[in-house]
C-alpha cells in the first residue's frame, strides 16, 4: 500500500472552490470519487492523522496512488459530475446499496409497433417503460390477469406473435379475449396503443381517469340499449376496480411519492422505499450497505437516491418525502427535476398520514437491518471467527465464549436501571437476561451504577458458589427447586457500556470481591473504542472486523435491554402520579389501566363507561379516575408502553 504523504497535493496547489475529486491506485483505476464545496479543505481532511480516519477511508487512501480533481461552478455541476463519474468508474471505495433479493418490475416494450406487457427483472433498456419494483411476483402476475380483461394488449413474446401471424391464428389469450389479437389483424396498431396506454396509465397510478371513462362509456351504451356492450364494459370496470383495490390507500390525497427511511448503526445502513402512486403503495424496496466513512444521515441520503433515480428518469416521482434533508437538499431537487422534466420537492412530514408512512417505512428499514445482522450472526463461521478475533485482540487464553453485557440507564439520575444480557457462542441467550433497580445515592451517575451492578452480580456468584459448597451440591442447579441458578454462570468475558470511568469501576468492584479469573472490557459509543482497564489508551479494532460487529450486537442488545426496563418503571411512575389522589386504585388496577390503554392521551379521552369497562375498575372507581385526569391537561401525551413523548 502506498504512503498518502507520497502523492499528496503541495500546500496551496489545490483549488478552494467546488469541485469532484477522484482517487486512483497505481495502476491508474478510480477507486473513490467524492466532491466539496471547498476542495482544499476537503481534500487536506484526507491527508490528517491516519488515526482519525474512518477504517474504510483509511485503506482508501493507502491503496490510492494520485488523487487529481476538476473544478466545476457550483453545487448542481458537482452533483452532476459525481454522479457521472460513479456510474463510469464503478469506484470500490463508494458506497454502494444493495439488497438481498431481486424485486420484479412490469416493463412496457414501447418501442415496438405492436408493445408487449410482461413481468420481469435483471437490466433494463432504454427503449422500453418500467413500472415497479413490487414485492411479490404473483401479486403484480395476478393484477396484470385482471387488467388484461380491461385492456387485451398483447402479452405473448416475439416467437409466439411470429408464429400466431404466419398461421393466421390467434394464441389462446386471442381466444379467450385476454388478447386483442394484432397478431391476424384483430386491432391495427393505434387501437392496440390505445390499449397499451390504457394499462401504462393503470401501472403508473393514474386509475381515478380511467374508472371514470370506463363507467361514462357503460351508461352511454346502456342508454343507447347497446346492452352486450354494456355488460362488457361493467365486466372491465369490475376487473379494473378489483385490480386497483388489491393495495391499500396509504395516502387520502392521490399523491404520486416515494418514501425513503433509513436506519443505521456504525458499520451498516439500510434503506427503506415504499413506491406510493395514486396514494396506493405500488411497490417497496430495501437496501443494506456497508458505510465507507463518517457521513451523517443527510449525506447517505443524498448518495442514494443519485443511485436511485439514476438509470430511469420515469421513475422520479414529483414528491419524495425523506426523514430529514441533506444539506444538499436544494440543488438535489432541481438535478432530479431536470431528470425528471417537472418539479420534484424533497420534504420531510411532520404530521398526518405522510409522517406515520414515513414512521412505517423507518420501522421497516430498522427491520431489515435487524434482519441482515441476524443472518450474519447466525452464521456459524463467522461467529467462530469473531470469537478467535476478539480472543487476539483482548489477549484472552481462550475464545470467550460467554460475555455477559451491562448498561445503565436512567433519566438525569431518577428511575436508575440496569441490564445484563448474556451472549453464548456468538448468540444471544435470553433465558439468562437480567434486569437490576439501582436505588443506591452512590448509584445515581453511570459509574456508581455500574460498579454497583458488578458488586451485586458477582456477590451473588460467590454466595450461590457458597451454598453449593455447604450443601455438597451441584453449583449450577439449585437442588431445592430444580431449576438453574440465576448467577452461577461465570462469564469469559464481562463487556460495560462505556469508556475508561466505567471500566475502573467496574474493575474495581471485582477486585473487591477477589474476582481475578474474569476478563474486562468496554466499548464507548462515540468512536467505537475497546477500553482495557490496564491500559491508558484505547483499542482500536478494524471497522470491518467481526470481533468489533460481536461487540457492537453485545452492547446494543444491552442498551435495548436497559431502556426498554427503564421507560416501562418510567411509565408506571407517571401514571402513579397522575392517579395518586384516586382512592381504591392499587397497584394491580393501575398495571390494568396501563395494558388496557397504552397511553395517557387515550387514558384522558376515554370516557367514564370506557373506564369502567377495564378488568376491576367499578362505575365509582372509573368516575374518581375520570375525575383526576380531567384536573390535569398537559399539553403532551406519554405512550406507557415505551415512554416515549406522543405528539399530534
């Protein structure tokens, strides 16, 4: 690998304007292409300490072996030429969406005199009219069945309408009248691309127009006692309708969009498109990809939908709502207006029906994430492999095949929790999971609370190790009961959430207890540093390497774990205090409450039969509680299920 101090621009030769920039290896292939506003700036950012480098920006610029740069007038031509650029040079090193299976779309041969429908996938071409991608391939096979009884177009491949002509007889879709027949003259070729309009304007959403035309048309005939007619065209119309019915309205307005999520962590992206035409969700896509550097949301945005909207101009629909708006949002929109032909708008929803899609399409996007880490981890080498790496890394004696994970959680010092979560061989075993209340002063910060926590777990490993040794029995099987002891599972490896003070604390509460057999470690949030606490500096891991990724599982189903028990206690309490003057409510009846209704806002609306309606709340008892949240109107709701703020 090539030295970046080796081909790096002498100071003040490099341009301060905008610009895009392209790295090559030394055989003369690009391997990253970026632009910047500023180049100097964003190019010198480059050539800064190694250290403070994303992992895959660091071997980017040790595999590169030039860096060369041409300057353009403003952001838009930056844009462009990036873009232009990426599809030419295929960069390694750039971002790249992909997704785990291949989604089918309807093409539309446009191109041809007589234009042929069919489902397909693979590369497209230029000639031709796509619509989708959809998610299931027998949903859009079962929707062009019942459009093609509206609009026969032709459906057959070339061969089939080459033999079908020079035999002068019609396929068995001629027969049935699920084809218009161009093939033996049936339909000349402007009444056949009246059909074939027909079906382009159903796919692209246009449906309302249709509908319309189609029941205009049906009372014409009828009022002409043009009978026959008539029932043909209400057989279409009934087809048509099922057809556009079988997707649910997702928007009330008609509006033509794609909603755009992401959900992230350190090493991954995932990326979430629902296809809404007509206000019906069309189709829906899902991307993973590996991030390559530090970007934020914003920027990973802005470089997929230059991937998205980049070989189909078509498929630009006019709004695209996003969860938040690159800073490059302004210029983004004019580029994918010009591709598109007419205005496009990038926003983000703040309420109604197009804020809960984005939510949905978010909550998907963090499933698909969920999912693509799930498959990684429940592969057996690679599992096995970051347990020999993390062994290497931490200088273990053997591969820690059980870690034991802990995390505090609490709101400025109130409602202080903590989590325990197991991982064995790489997985996650949640039988073993424990749930701690710290309720100590000492406890109130995250350092008192985790070496609190510490204390408490491995004091319970001794004194269960205790019993065992008085009674001469099994230590991991409690003889009185039968069942397995909850803390005499000694871990390999103990993993906190959190830098150098909860590493010495934690440390500190084991050495208390003469515990000296169990390796330590943290993992901090912010850079993604492994803390030893016999070393004064952190451990750097590769962001690709697979002991990092177990850490990271670790500590984030840890975090998981810690919150959700935090804002459950968090929710309680707020309920407590808003139904504390009530007499008769206890503890059972509020639990009650809390299920029945999930939040304070619907708790506030209900009325007093709907109280009284809950397993053991009375007329009298639901009247009182009626009362009580009637003296109080805070302008905010509180979802008791997760704690968290319900806005409208």
């Amino acid at each position: 690998m090539a030295d970046p101090a080796s081909y790096r621009p002498a100071p003040g030769t490099i341009p301060t304007g905008p610009g895009v920039y392209r790295f090559s290896d030394a055989e003369g292939r690009v391997v990253y292409v970026g632009k910047a506003v500023n180049l100097r700036q964003r190019l010198s950012s480059y050539f800064a300490d190694p250290a403070a480098l994303h992992f895959r920006t660091q071997t980017m610029v040790r595999t590169a072996a030039a860096v060369d740069w041409t300057l353009v007038r403003n952001e838009l031509e930056a844009l462009q030429l990036e873009y232009t650029w990426i599809k030419q040079y295929d960069p390694r090193f750039n971002i790249k969406y992909r997704d785990d299976k291949s989604y089918p779309w309807v093409a539309v041969t446009w191109g041809e005199e007589f234009p042929r429908v069919y489902v397909g996938r693979g590369p497209k071409r230029k000639q031709n009219r796509y619509y989708g991608p959809y998610a299931q391939a027998w949903a859009i096979r079962q929707t062009l069945d019942s459009l093609l009884r509206v609009f026969p177009m032709r459906s057959c491949t070339q061969g089939v309408f080459n033999s079908a002509k020079s035999s002068g007889r019609p396929c068995l879709f001629g027969y049935i009248g699920k084809c218009a027949a161009p093939c033996v003259g049936r339909v000349n070729a402007e009444d056949h691309r009246a059909l074939v309009e027909g079906v382009c304007e159903f796919l692209a959403g246009r449906t309302a127009g249709l509908i319309k035309r189609l029941e205009t048309e049906m009372f014409v005939a009828s009022a002409k006692q043009e009978f026959e007619r008539a029932g043909v065209l209400r057989d279409q119309l009934g087809a048509l309708k099922q057809a556009s019915e079988q997707n649910a309205i997702v928007l009330g307005d008609g509006t033509d969009a794609d909603v755009v999520a992401l959900a992230t962590d350190p090493l991954e992206v995932a990326i979430q498109v629902f296809h809404v035409r007509d206000g019906r969700i069309r189709g829906e896509r899902a991307w993973v990809a590996e991030r390559s550097d530090d970007a934020d949301e914003g920027e990973l945005l802005e470089q997929f939908l230059l991937q998205l909207y980049g070989d189909t101009a078509q498929s630009v629909p006019p709004l695209v709502l996003l969860p938040r708006l690159p800073a490059t949002g302004e210029v983004l929109s004019q580029l994918l207006t010009e591709e598109r032909g007419t205005k496009v708008r990038l926003r983000v929803p703040k309420r109604g029906d197009k804020a809960a899609l984005l939510e949905t399409a978010g909550r998907n996007a963090a499933d698909v994430l969920a999912l693509h880490k799930l498959r990684r981890s429940s592969d057996l080498s690679t599992r096995s492999r970051a347990l020999e790496e993390l062994q290497v890394a931490l200088d273990l004696p053997q591969a820690p095949l059980r870690i034991e994970c802990y995390d505090i959680s609490h709101t400025q010092g109130t409602e202080v929790v903590a989590s325990m979560v197991v991982f064995e061989d790489g997985l996650a075993r949640k039988s073993e999971y424990r749930r701690f209340v710290i309720r100590t002063v000492e406890g109130s910060n995250d350092v008192g609370a985790m070496r609190e926590v510490i204390t408490r777990r491995f004091r319970r490993l001794l004194e269960e190790r205790a019993d065992a040794e008085q009674i001469d029995g099994p230590l991991l099987i409690d003889p009185t009961t039968g069942a397995p002891r909850k803390f005499a599972y000694l871990p390999a490896l103990v993993v906190v959430d959190g830098g150098a003070p909860q590493v010495s604390a934690a440390a500190r509460a084991m050495a208390d207890l003469g515990i000296a057999d169990v390796a330590l470690c943290g993992l901090a949030k912010r850079l993604e540093e492994v803390w030893l606490p016999t070393q004064e500096y952190p451990l750097i891991l590769p962001r690709a390497s697979e002991a990092l990724y177990l850490l990271q599982r670790v500590r984030d189903e840890a975090h998981r774990f810690a919150i959700t028990h935090h804002r459950g206690r968090r929710s309680a309490a707020m309920l407590d205090s808003v139904l504390d003057n009530v007499a008769g409510l206890g503890e059972l009846r509020r639990k009650a409450l809390l299920k029945y209704f999930g939040s304070l806002r619907k708790l506030r609306k209900a009325s007093i039969a709907e109280l009284a309606e809950v397993p053991g709340i009375g007329p009298a008892t639901a009247a009182a509680i009626f009362a009580a949240l009637a003296a109080q109107e805070p302008e905010l709701g509180v979802n008791l299920a997760t704690g968290e703020v319900i806005q409208d």
